[in-house]
C-alpha cells in the first residue's frame, strides 16, 4: 500500500502542531520516529496514528521528544556561550591554571566542541594554562559521530567564517573536520547520567543541556545531586534553558544568572532553620 500521500498529511500536522520544520531533518528519520510512537500507542499506520494524535493531547510531548532527541547545533543558545566566554572561564582560570570540564548528554558534538573552541580561545594566548573536557553520552553512535569530529556544512554555516577557518579543515568531500588543536581538549566517553556515578570528579563547569526530558523529577533530582558530588567548591552548572532545579534540591546550587541557567555548587547547603 502507498501510504505516502498520509504521511506527508501526518508530517504538515506535526509541522503545525509543534512548529518545527520536519524537512531540516532526512526523511527516513522521522519516518523512523514516527514508527516509534505509532509503536507505543499501537496505532498501525501514518492516517491512524494522525487520528491518534488528534484525539490524545497527551502524545503531543512525546512526540516533539522523539523528535528532537539528538537535536544540538554549534552555539545552542548563544548567550550562555557568551557568558562562558566572558564570565565562567575567566573567573575559573583567575583561581587555577588547569580547568576540567564535564559536558554530559554530548550528542553528535557540537556542544563540547563549542566549548573545546572557547576554552582553546583562552588557552591562546596563556600557555601555562590548560584544560580538559570530557564528552559523555549514553548513545554510543551519536558518541562515535562526535569522536570523529565531522560535521556537514549546514552543521557549521551559523559559525562565523573566521571561527570555521580557525578551528576546521574543509575536506575533498566538502565535509568539515575538527582541528587537532580541538581534539586535544576532548575525550569522549560511554556514560549513563542515570547510573548515580559521575565518569569524573573535581570537575570546574558541568553543562547538561537539553538532555532531562525523560527523567522523572526524582531521577532528575538525583542527577542534580551526582552534579554537585563531581563539581569542586564554587563549581559552574549549566542546564539547559527550558529546565530547572527540582525544590528538593535548589539549595544545593546558588543562581549565578538565572535566564541562562547557570548556577553555582553551594557547598554548604542552607539548611532549614531549627527553632
Ligand atoms: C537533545 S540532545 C542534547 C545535546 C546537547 N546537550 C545540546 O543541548 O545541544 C540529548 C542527548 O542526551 C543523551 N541522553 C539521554 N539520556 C541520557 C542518559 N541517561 N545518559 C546520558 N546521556 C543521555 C541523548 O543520547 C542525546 O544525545
């Protein structure tokens, strides 16, 4: 059967509904995405599934989730990056030489490249300071992507042409690949923020964006607690934009800017006041 006329109806329903655009991803993908929520609500075809959709508010979240679960870009919410620049890097290299950085739930990389290409900007022009950063991810072929460090160039037009020049080799095959001198901030690593044990300790900045939204508020709270185990005093948390600290456990950090969820490691937690 020639189901393809229901799909394109179910792909401009989504389109509308969560206002994304389906034709910035490959075809074949969403296919698949759809087939993993037609799935879970036993509805065996694209004209079903619509009707599933229409009827059952309660699918639309899951849907936009499936949707966008390895979604990153290169400067994802570009004013937390600019107060990394400006504010998080320079502050912790004002108290130590070397810095070591925890970016979980990495994707496909751009994030801890973005952030391999600000630390390498203050490395530049100090050489007795250094830096590692450790990119973990719980799916291992978004992980591998990563580690290879290629990236097509849609991936990388929103970069400015000085920034692609300096820090990426375009190759024969019009692909863009990673400079050594970023590479050698990185290790990529296998890890399960569920898993209750942080893959590093003595961590100075911890950025977890976007990765929560299947957790439930005591995974997430336990997460916040792993967070702030694996951070030093003072420490940096950055979540995403949409997320925030769960109230069991807000007292851990201290908001350094609230718009671009950044928060600082409390070590002592305010404690309730005993009469
Ligand atoms: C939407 S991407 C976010 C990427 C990047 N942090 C950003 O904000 O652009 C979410 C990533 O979290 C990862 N993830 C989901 N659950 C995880 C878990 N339990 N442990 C580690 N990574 C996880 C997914 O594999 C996915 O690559």
């Amino acid at each position: 059967m020639d189901d393809s006329a229901d799909f394109v109806l179910l792909k401009r329903h989504v389109e509308q509904l969560l206002k994304i655009q389906c034709s910035n991803y490959k075809e074949d993908y969403i296919k698949r995405r759809f087939l993993s929520r037609m799935r879970s609500t036993n509805t065996t075809n694209y004209s079903d599934y619509l009707k599933y959709l229409k009827s059952h508010p309660q699918e639309t979240e899951p849907l936009r989730n499936a949707l966008t679960i390895n979604v990153t870009e290169f400067f994802r919410d570009k004013e937390v990056w600019d107060e990394v620049k400006n504010v998080i890097l320079p502050s912790l290299f004002a108290q130590k030489k070397r810095i070591s950085i925890w970016c979980a739930g990495s994707s496909t990389g751009e994030e801890p490249y973005t952030l391999a290409i600000l630390l390498h900007d203050a490395l530049v022009n100090h050489k007795d300071w250094s830096g590692i950063i450790t990119a973990t991810d719980i799916d291992e072929v978004v992980l591998a992507k990563a580690k290879a460090g290629i990236f097509e160039e849609k991936s990388i037009q929103k970069l400015p042409t000085v920034q692609v020049q300096r820090h990426f080799t375009k190759r024969p095959d019009g692909l863009y690949e990673v400079k050594p001198h970023l590479r050698e901030l990185l290790r990529f690593r296998p890890h399960d923020l569920m898993s209750g044990v942080p893959p590093v300790r003595y961590v100075d900045l911890i950025t977890c964006r976007n990765v929560t939204i299947y957790f439930t508020e005591k995974q997430k709270d336990d997460l916040t607690r792993m967070f702030h185990s694996a951070l030093v005093s003072d420490g940096y948390y950055i979540m995403g934009k949409t997320e925030y600290l769960g109230r069991q456990v807000e007292d851990l950090f201290t908001p350094k800017n609230t718009a671009q969820k950044i928060f600082m490691k409390r070590e002592k937690p305010l404690q309730p006041k005993t009469p």
